[in-house]
C-alpha cells in the first residue's frame, strides 16, 4: 500500500512505517551503510508536516544536528520540489530539543557551538530566500515562506532585495496562504 492508498488505510500505513523506522533505530549498533540518508529522505519526502518529525528525530539522535541541518541544506539546494518543500518542513523540527530519553541508548551525538547554529542558520535563510523567488512550485514557497525571516531588522544587508522579491510575490500572489502568511510574519517578527 502505498499513497495511492485513500483514507483510513492510507494513514494507518504510513504511521506504522513511521513508528517502525522510529522504534528500529532505538538501540545503538552499525547502522547499514545509507541508513542516514535514507531515514532523511523518508523524513524529507514524509507528506505529514508534523509526523516527519518521527523520522528526522532518530535522525538528529544518531548523527546530531550539524549533519542533518547540513543534509537538509542540501537537499534545499540541489533536490527536487518535493525535496525542497520536504527539507523545509524538517528544519522547523532540527531546532528543537531532542526528547533525550527516547534516545538515551545512543551515545549523544555532538552539537554545534553557537557560532555553527547561527552560521547554519544564516547559511538555511539565504539559500531559502533565493529558493522562493526562483522557483514557481506552490508547495515549495508554502513550506519555505514561515521559516522566513523578512523583517527588514532581521535581513542581512546583502540579502535586503532578495527578501524584498520574497515580499512582492507573497503579496502579490492569487494564493491565499501566502498573502496572509507573509503579512503575519511582518507583524510578529
């Protein structure tokens, strides 16, 4: 079964893959060769924005957050459209704590100093804001738009008329979403 499937199955399917990749990789051992990049991209191309959150946690458990984050910005950079809307949606979840005890059985995997979280993360804003004014995927600038920073406060200098394109085509769009997403970014920060 797979996402042909409709309804009820459909979702019973895809939570018991989930919670197997999850449970499987509990216990530390060799992992098989490609078992990172694999569980990445289940977690990039899961279609459920929360619970791909189940697969891209075994993931920063097991390698740490530097790696995915890494991993994530190249798939941003050099996947596909579901690659892209995918790899945004996991890295809304690579910044948050990791549930330790889930995990307690992994040695920790190490983390970035400060000066790694925030290069990274200056790294994911710029490739981001580029990527939603060069592409026309719908999903893609939908995925790509909340993690934004477009604050003319919270935008580099050099990225000032990037994030202003960013700006024009959110409001400017017949979507919805994005007209009003765009505007409640500005006002919330």
């Amino acid at each position: 079964m797979g996402p042909q499937a409709s309804g009820y199955a459909w979702h019973r399917w895809a939570a018991t893959a989930r919670f197997a990749v999850r449970r499987s990789l509990y216990q530390p051992r060799p992992l098989p060769a490609g078992a990172f990049e694999a569980v990445i991209g289940a977690a990039v191309l899961d279609p459920d924005v929360s619970l791909n959150r189940m697969l891209l946690e075994p993931a920063l458990a097991i390698a740490g957050t530097t790696r995915v984050q890494r991993t994530l910005l190249a798939k941003l950079a050099e996947g596909t459209d579901p690659e892209r809307a995918g790899a945004a949606n996991a890295w809304y979840w690579s910044h948050l704590p990791l549930p330790v005890e889930k995990f307690e059985a992994w040695p920790p995997a190490p983390e970035p100093n400060a000066g790694v979280r925030a290069q990274l993360h200056r790294q994911w804003q710029e490739q981001a804001l580029h990527a939603f004014v060069a592409t026309t995927d719908m999903r893609v600038r939908r995925c790509l738009l909340p993690g934004l920073a477009l604050r003319p406060d919270a935008v580099p200098p050099h990225l000032r008329g990037v994030a202003e394109q960013v700006l024009r085509i959110a409001r400017g769009h017949p979507d919805a979403y994005l007209r009003h997403q765009v505007e409640a970014q500005l006002r919330t920060g």
